[in-house]
C-alpha cells in the first residue's frame, strides 16, 4: 500500500512538472490569465507596472517577487489552480547541489504535534535523536507530495539501519489551515509511523521555527522545497534543497552517526586516562 502511495506521490510531482514542460533561463512567466481581479496596490510606489500593456509579464521581476499582498489574487483567480511550474523547476534544479553545513540551536518553542498534544520542540519532538526534517503544508499538490514520499522512504530504511535512533519530523509551514486533524489523515495516507512527527501550532512560534532553518517564506505557496538533517546535541545540520535522493539523506545520517559514536569513544577514552 506504502508502495503504491509513493509511487502515486512521485508520478503527480513529475506530472505536474511535465505538463507544462521545462522552463527555460529566460523563460517569460505569463500571468495574463489571471483576469481583473489582480490588484497590485498593495506593491508600494516602487512597482511599476504601467508598462505592462495587456499581457502582464512578471519575468523581469526575478525569484524574490513576493505576491502575499495581492489579496484577492489568489488560486480561484488565475483558473482555479495556481501555476507551479517555476516552483517544480526550482526544485528540480537545486536537486544535485551539495548540502550546506549549518550550526542550529533547536528553539524549544511550543507546538502541536498531529495528535493534537502541546509538545516542545527541542525536549520533546527532537529529544537527542538524529533528525531528518522537512517543511510541508497539506493542500500542496506540486513539491510537497514529492517531499512526503521522500520522507517515506527514508522512513522504510531506517527501520533497518539505525532503529528508533532516528526521528523524522515534518512541519507545516501553514499552521492556520493544518489543524492537527487534517496532518494525522496527511501522515496516515503515507503510513507514517511512530517515528515520524508531523507539526503545526501557534504561527509566532511555526515562524520561529521556520526561520531558524531557513524555511520562512511569507507566502507559504512559495516556499523552497528543502530537507535538513541533524543532530540537535552537537547542532550540526545539513540542509538540501530540491528533490533529494532517500539515499542522500541516509548518508548524512550516516556520518552524523558516526561522528557521534567518534565523540562517544574520545570521551569514554578520556574518562579513563584519569
């Protein structure tokens, strides 16, 4: 059943990246279909789009365009569902790039886990377990399912390598609709198991959270598909972007293992030399 999730999970991401084909550097990215209800006064004076005449073309506008003050431009607007090809692009694009190196501190803030209990985050969801994480939200049908169906099987091989040492944490980065039901049915339909935390909360704290890893985005629609893992004693994390190999992964689990076991037997050795 797991298997065919995955499989149904990886084929709508490659679908909806196919579909519209790739998009090239140079690329325009047309919004002319969006219709009258685009309202871009909430830009401020420095964005002018007097010279837009009637196909409105925002390709000269770059990555960092932020559309969260459009207001009434949202998915039923431009046709009922939200152009991502650009997003999937990204995403595929950063797949083969080499991880970053970060120091976190985990900020023990409070949550809401799927299961509706108030949970810290550090102490009680990290605890001193190896982590690997991702940022999600439930109504996604682009990067996200792609992402679910990673985790997933990152999920099915740590069963046999590394045990109960390992946690996977999923955090959505739309606390205001994913109620801790709706992420339960979400983790169900992956068949997660007790391993694997799914998150929501107070938006302050899902924020905080997101910006100590990178994952903010004031329009979560937008956010940048990424998987870090870590290990929260030492606060040595690595941090991939686009869609990233279960394999990958493990391996950085791998050597955050190893290096953990290092520690542990210089500190033993050292114990005894006293």
């Amino acid at each position: 059943m797991k298997t065919e999730l995955r499989t149904t999970l990886f084929a709508l991401g490659a679908a909806l990246a196919l579909a519209a084909g790739p998009l090239a550097a140079g690329d325009k990215m047309d919004h002319a279909g969006h219709g009258d209800k685009m309202d871009h006064a909430g830009h401020g004076d420095q964005m002018d789009h007097s010279g837009h005449g009637g196909d409105m073309d925002h390709a000269g506008h770059g990555d960092n365009m932020d559309h969260s003050e459009h207001g009434d431009m949202d998915q039923a607007g431009s046709g009922g569902e939200m152009d991502h090809t650009e997003h999937m692009e990204r995403a595929r694009a950063k797949s083969g790039a080499a991880p970053e190196s970060l120091s976190i501190t985990a900020p023990d803030l409070e949550l809401m886990n799927h299961n509706g209990e108030r949970v810290r985050f550090a102490t009680d969801v990290l605890g001193d377990q190896l982590v690997v994480m991702d940022f999600i939200y439930t109504s996604c049908t682009t990067v996200c399912p792609v992402l679910s169906a990673i985790m997933s099987q990152v999920s099915d091989k740590l069963d046999s390598r590394f045990g109960d040492d390992v946690q996977l944490v999923s955090m959505s980065v739309d606390p205001g609709r994913d109620t801790p039901a709706r992420l339960k049915s979400y983790g169900g339909k992956l068949g997660a198991g007790a391993n694997w935390t799914f998150l929501t909360g107070a938006k302050n704290n899902v924020d905080r959270v997101l910006k100590e890893f990178g994952a903010y985005t004031p329009n979560f629609d937008d956010h940048t598909p990424m998987l870090v893992v870590g290990d929260p004693a030492s606060g040595r994390w690595y941090r991939f972007f686009g869609f990233v190999s279960p394999d990958r992964l493990l391996g950085a689990v791998e050597t955050l293992h190893k290096q953990r076991m290092t520690a542990s037997s210089v500190q033993h050795n050292e114990e005894h030399t006293l």
